[in-house]
C-alpha cells in the first residue's frame, strides 16, 4: 500500500496544498484498502463534505496517485498508487488483488495503431485479468 508520505509528497511536489480535508480523505482511501467506490470514499471521510471529496479524487489522479480501475460487477472503483507514470493493471479474478505495469512495447504498439490509422488516440487503460501467484499456489496451480 502507498505510504501516507509519498502520497502527501506527491500532493506537494505538483504545487497543490494538503489541506485537512485532504489529508483526512487520504488516510481515509488508505483504510479502504486496495478497491474503493468514490461513495465508499465519502462515507469514509464523514468530515470531508461530498464535493470535497470529489475534487480531491480528481486531483489526485491527476498528480498520479489515484488510478480507476474496473470492478468486479462493472463499476468504476479507485485505488492508491505510487507509480505516477502511465501504467496498466494485472488484476487476480480469484483475490481481486491488483498490480501495476508498465510496457514501452505496448505503448508503441498503440502510437503506431494511431499513426497507420489516423486515429488520435487521446489516451487508454489495460486491465489484464488473470490469477496471480498467491492464489496460483494456493489453488495448487503452476
């Protein structure tokens, strides 16, 4: 999990302040855990009024430390991250655990999709779905 620093840090290092209400909606997001509904976020931080919080998830994407993720029956959920360049996500069907990574391979892939097709792509995201080695092991498998 994101440490309380690094996402404090982040905040400052792009130029915005850590207000309270902030700061209580991030140790808020922290006890959440790995996946969290923006309305879950809320009721978490019942001192932080809703537009607040709201503002705060935007900004926290923006600086990188809060990406959107799809969950299990559809709905757009959240997660604390510190990987603050563009990364996609391995996600465990089984535990619903969550790992960020990275790929130059695909990224070219894409800017040269955009390019032969003259497409302009304004952005993505990869989820990637699959069990991961915890579960793998204690499944019995691989």
């Amino acid at each position: 999990m994101v440490s309380t620093q690094t996402l404090e840090r982040r905040i400052a290092d792009s130029g915005r302040r850590l207000t309270e209400p902030r700061r209580q909606l991030i140790e808020a997001m922290r006890n959440l855990g790995d996946h969290f509904t923006a309305d879950q976020a809320v009721q978490a931080a019942p001192g932080v009024g809703r537009a607040t919080v709201f503002r705060t998830m935007r900004l926290l994407e923006e600086v990188g430390v809060l990406c959107q993720v799809v969950l299990d029956d559809g709905a757009v959920g959240y997660r604390l991250t510190d990987n603050a360049r563009h990364h996609h996500h391995l996600i465990c069907s089984q535990c619903g655990a969550t790992d960020d990574f990275a790929s130059a391979g695909i990224e070219d892939q894409l800017a040269e999709l955009g390019r032969s097709s003259g497409f302009d792509i304004h952005g993505h995201r990869l989820e990637v779905y699959g069990v991961c080695a915890a579960c793998n092991q204690e499944l019995g498998c691989h």
